[in-house]
C-alpha cells in the first residue's frame, strides 16, 4: 500500500509511529496511508524552516520572482497529473479538478508581481534634512492549515504570497486527502526553492496543536469549519501569533420576481451541486421572492433529473461522491430531519441507487424551509438546496444579515437597481450580481463577514500581502555633524 510521506527540509519522510488511512470515495476502498506526524517531528520541520528563514528571506526579489514563474509553468504542464491526485483521494470529477487548480494558479501568477506588491512609500524633506519611508518584512514562520475539499487550490492561495513576502512555510493539508500537498511542494522544489522554505506536515490534531503553540511559528492560516476556526483564531492568538481563520458559510441566492428564471435555475443547480456541495462558497440556501417561487422549484427539480453522478474518472460525470461514508450519512441526516421539522422535500437524494460502494449520496431539494430547522441553520456542506419563500425584497435582505454567516451572497434581478441596492444593504463579504458563486479573481481578496472569518484579514490577493508581512517605517537625517546637539524635548518638525 502506497504511503503518504512528509516532505521536510526538501526530503519526503515516511518513517511514523502512527499512519491514517486514505480512501478512493468512489470505491469506498482504502488505497493509502498517510504518516501522522508526533509532535517531535512537527518541531523538526518548524526546524527546518527557521533555518532557511534567514536565507530566504535575503533572497532578491527578482530571483524570488523567477520561482513562481517556474511554478507557474511546471504546473500547468502538469495539471492533469495533480487534477487525476484530487479525484482519486477528494473524488470530485476530473474537470472541477482542473478548474481548482487553474484558480489556485491565479494566485501564483498574482505572486510574481510580487517587486510590486512589496513596494513602499516614500516621502523627502518631512523635516529638514530628515525624510521617511516605509518597507514591509516577512513575518517568519508561517503555518498553513488547510481543508480536505480544496485539497491544491487552498494551499496556493496560501503559500504563494507566504513565500512571495520572504516569509518560510509549514504546510498541514487534510489528512483525508494529503498527496497534492506533497506533488506541490516537490514542483516548488523542482522550480528551485531551496530546502526548508516549504514543508508538508501530514497530521491530525497532535500536529496542529504543536503548530498553534510552537513559539517560532509567527503567523497562522486556516480554512475549514467555524467551531474549528474560532478555536484555532483563539489558541493560536493567545500565543501570541498573527491569525486568520476563515469558518463556514451558508450561502444565500436571492431570486427576485423578475429574474431570467432559466439563468437563476440554471445557475442554482450548479452553484448547490457542483463539487457535490462541499465547498464553503457553495450555493445552500435559494431565496424566492414573491411569486416566482413555485416556477423556480419546478425548474430547479426538472434540471436535477437530468444530473449524472458517478466517478470523478468518468468523463461522463457531473458530480462525485463525499469525501467520506461518515460525511454522507450526515448529510442524509439533514434530508430525513426537514419533514420533521415542517419542511417539504421535493427532490430526495438518499433513494438514489448507485452501482457501488463508494460515498455516493444523489442531489436534494427542500422547500419551504424557515429559520430554526436544521437544514436552514446548520451548515450542511453537501449537495442538499434548501428554499426559503419571502414576499419581498426586505425581507430576503433580513433573512440574509440575520444569519450568523457572511461568507458569500448571490442577487438574481433584470434591475439594476435592485443589485446596486442589494450590494449596499447586504453583511457578506463577498456579493454576487447574476454570478452564483462571487469568487474573487486572485488580484482581490477571498474572505467573509461574521461568522464566516475570524481576523482582522481575507485571503490571497493584497490583503495576503498585508498578512504575511509587517511594516516598518524608517526616518532618516544625515546632517552636518556640526550642527548636532543634545534635545531632550519630544521630537519636533520644522
């Protein structure tokens, strides 16, 4: 059976006293084992990358530069490759693959301008003979802790800019899913980062918990659920590191009357499918206003007849299964509470034969759903829609702020009016205007409101920049040496 290794200091490490099992969701097998690192061997990597912090960070920037454009080139040469890695171990269809990648590739190009993301300011004569400016310094140490569901596309959005600001990196992927993490950083290797700069830490909660306290870690990123993030945001704060720690979502699309009803169906069944829902920007929760509701759920139901689950290897395929049997069983939870709890269940996924043993679960929808059931409230993170009837405008924009999410929100209008309103009144950190699920381009930043962030920063883009390093301001004189005296005063301009 193939291991999983580390890969520390530019060398995979295999040896472990405990390993985790690696499944093929489709198969339902086990065809791997992960190494599930002891806290001695996450303080040899935080070893490792304090050694190569100096040198790294010494680096110019133009050769700093030419390694993400070698990155930039392996990676696309070899996409395919890492696309066939994510379907075998996450089970997402080959294509939604090579889309996460191609997106977390934005982020590596956004890298490569990085003489110009680094830029200060700088201003002459602030007093005479003084002037002033402004630099900004990698922070260290970096931790990155990231999600089973984006197992390529997180960590570059992570590591490019860590690496970009001169910062060195602990990579922890999701022990479900850990290979891609180690074929990224052999191809950052294989572009000439040298050894140390970015380490792959395969773990469990033994490893993070090293992470978060570790004294020579500086800064940590995290990605994954909000009971989790809030307690990585705090843990690691009250270490005295710099934190970002992105939670969960539950997602609203917003469908006014008079909306292109095509497009909005359309756009629903592959903003709440796709990825088989597991995904934090995925579409949960659609809401009708007025009287378009009936013919929305008639559409939506018509379209999800015609999806074609299976294999992510099967070209044929449009979504895959779960990434586990525990997940899909939770997920079906959800389905078989909502009549229970007074909802009506339209489409139900949980009847959907499939010939196979692997995490297969089919599609759901769920009518008039209300604040308080577990399917509007919790996050589901599987391919399960819910609707939610409003009568107006307002009211969608309530149901909206009033949830404790701010993660993603999409508007479905003819008015452009309505949007721009909407854009305005809206708590989310990211809005969606007749586009289903908003994900910034790599030149903005990713990131929600409320319970959907904690930290003061979103993700990649120019805020990354912001994060991953610190600002230092110089002030200097070089007077004539005659003219110096001794001031105790408090610093004065003329």
């Amino acid at each position: 059976m193939e291991t999983i290794p580390h890969f520390i200091n530019g060398n995979r490490v295999s040896d472990a006293e405990r390993f985790g099992p690696v499944f093929n969701p489709a198969t339902g097998e086990q065809e791997k084992q992960v190494v599930l690192a002891s806290g001695a061997r996450v303080e040899e990597a935080i070893a490792a990358a304090k050694a190569a912090l100096p040198a790294w960070r010494a680096t110019s920037l133009a050769k700093r530069t030419n390694v993400f454009f070698r990155v930039r080139e392996i990676l696309t040469q070899r996409k395919s490759e890492l696309a066939a890695i994510l379907t075998s171990e996450h089970g997402k269809v080959l294509s939604d693959a090579e889309g996460e990648i191609s997106r977390g590739l934005e982020n590596i190009e956004f890298a490569t301008g990085l003489s110009h993301m680094l830029k200060g300011e700088h201003s002459e004569q602030v007093s005479s003979g003084i002037d002033v400016h402004s630099v900004r310094q990698p922070v260290g140490v970096v931790a990155c802790i990231t999600p089973f569901n984006f197992p390529a596309m997180v960590p570059l959005w992570m590591i490019g800019s860590a690496l970009a600001c001169g910062n060195t990196v602990l990579l922890k992927p999701s022990e479900k899913d850990p290979s891609s993490a180690v074929f990224i950083a052999e191809v950052f290797a294989e572009a000439g980062l040298p050894a140390g700069v970015l380490n792959v830490v395969q773990g469990d909660k033994e490893a993070v918990d090293v992470l978060l306290e570790h004294p020579d870690v500086k800064a940590v990123s995290f990605v994954g659920s909000t009971p989790i993030a809030q307690s990585i945001y705090k843990r690691a704060a009250d270490h005295g590191k710099r934190v970002q720690a992105l939670g969960g979502a539950k997602n609203h699309m917003v469908v006014l009357p008079d909306a292109d009803l095509d497009m909005a169906a359309d756009a629903a069944v592959s903003a709440a499918y796709g990825s088989a829902g597991e995904r934090c920007m995925a579409i949960s929760v659609l809401v009708a206003v007025g009287n378009i509701a009936d013919d929305l759920v008639k559409a939506i139901s018509t379209r999800m007849a015609d999806l074609k689950i299976g294999p992510g290897t099967d070209p044929s395929s449009q979504m895959g299964p779960l990434i586990t049997a525990e997940h899909r069983e939770k997920v079906a939870s959800y389905v078989a509470g909502a009549e229970d709890e007074g909802a009506t269940v339209v489409v139900d996924g949980r009847g959907h034969q499939f010939d196979s043993n692997g995490f297969f679960i089919g599609v759901s929808l769920v009518d008039h759903v209300k604040p308080g059931m577990k399917v509007y409230d919790d996050e589901i993170f599987g391919p399960v829609l819910s609707v939610v009837r409003v009568d107006t405008y307002s009211d969608a924009v309530r149901l909206v702020n009033e949830n404790e999410f701010g993660n993603g929100v999409a508007i479905f209008t003819r008015d452009g009016g309505a949007a721009r309103q909407f854009e305005f009144d809206v708590e989310a950190g990211m809005v969606g205007v007749n586009v289903p699920i908003p994900v910034p381009v790599g030149t903005f930043s990713f990131g929600g409101w409320k319970s959907s962030l904690f930290g003061d920063t979103h993700m990649y883009g120019p805020d990354s920049i912001r994060f991953y390093t610190r600002g230092k301001v110089v002030t200097t004189r070089w007077p004539d040496p005659s003219t110096s005296v001794i001031d105790l005063g408090f610093p004065q301009v003329d």
